[in-house]
C-alpha cells in the first residue's frame, strides 16, 4: 500500500509548517484552523505574523537559534496569535516543536508543529511580551537564575516580572502562580 505524505501532512491533527529563513514555505491545513486564515495567507509570510509582537518574533528567534544549532531541536510554551477570522488578533497558548534540517543554518530550513493549547489553558491576564516569556520558562520548572540566563538578563530582572505575574494573577507563592499560569 502507498502512503500519500502530501495528505497525512495536510490531514495531520496538529498544525505543520515549513519554512525557510523563518518565512512559511508550506502549511497544513490544521494550522490554517488554529490562526483563523488560509493557506494563501500564510505560505510566503514570515512566522511574525504569528506572534503577538516584532519583538517577541526577534528575540525567540535569537534564543532559540543556537539551541536547534546544539541539538537540531526545539520546544516550549509561548503565546501567539490568530491571523484573522472573527478571533483576529486573539492571543493563545501554544506548544511549538521544531527541527532544524541544517542545524549549522538552524533557520536555513525546518518543519515545525504547532499545538493549541487554549482549551487547556486559556490567556487570562493582560501581559507584556517579558512578562509571557517569563511565564512560559516557569511553567516548565525554570528557576530565575535558569531563566535570566536563557533570556540574557539578571536573575534580579526575572524575580521583578514574576512579582508582576504574581500580582496579575493574584498568586500567594511561586508554586501557586505556576498552577494559576498552568490553568490560564
């Protein structure tokens, strides 16, 4: 029996994107779905269009870039946003893995996949670009050391934006706000 890859990748369950030099090569049509667009719209636009700032494009860019470079890999938590559709400029959570098919020119080429997490997790405080960066490095057990040094900042610097986070979601200790973040 011979396997049609072009409809198990339009078919797949979770969003898939192919890009090169950051910019949507291909795309299934599960992804479409979740931004609230069409294939048209997304191939030959780059993945800022996917996120909620230029900002937060450049600097996950910038962080993630020697990690596919180390292990070929990536994963995390992160916010985007819907593209359009009556959900247009929604922030979401969102699971994203990648592989780098050149991990010398990690942004060369990859195939990404992109998870829905707003079921399971809703956005439910207003929070800046640091702020939702901070937040998904706690979610997956960081400290604010860990954390500092993975987005280049002081420790110090990380612990004033978790006492924001704790403020905005009312939490009484760290291990409250992680569960608060967890939940939404």
């Amino acid at each position: 029996m011979d396997i049609d890859y072009r409809l198990a990748f339009d078919m797949a369950p979770v969003g898939l994107a192919l890009s090169r030099n950051r910019t949507i090569m291909d795309c299934n049509q599960r992804l479409c779905e979740m931004f609230g667009t069409t294939h048209e719209r997304l191939v030959g636009q780059s993945f800022q269009i996917l996120y909620p700032s230029v900002d937060e494009f450049e600097r996950t860019g910038a962080r993630i870039s020697p990690i596919l470079n180390r292990n070929g890999t990536y994963a995390d938590d992160r916010i985007m946003r819907r593209v359009d559709g009556r959900l247009k400029g929604e922030a979401f959570w969102c699971h994203v893995t990648g592989r780098a098919l050149n991990r010398e020119a990690p942004h060369e080429a990859g195939i990404w996949c992109f998870e829905d997490l707003s079921e399971r997790r809703p956005v439910k405080a207003e929070l800046t670009a640091r702020e939702r960066e901070v937040a998904a490095h706690l979610m997956q057990g960081l400290t604010s050391k860990q954390i500092g040094k993975t987005l280049t900042i002081s420790h110090r610097t990380v612990e004033i934006y978790r006492a924001r986070l704790m403020r905005k979601y009312k939490a009484s200790n760290a291990g409250d706000l992680v569960q608060k973040l967890m939940a939404g």
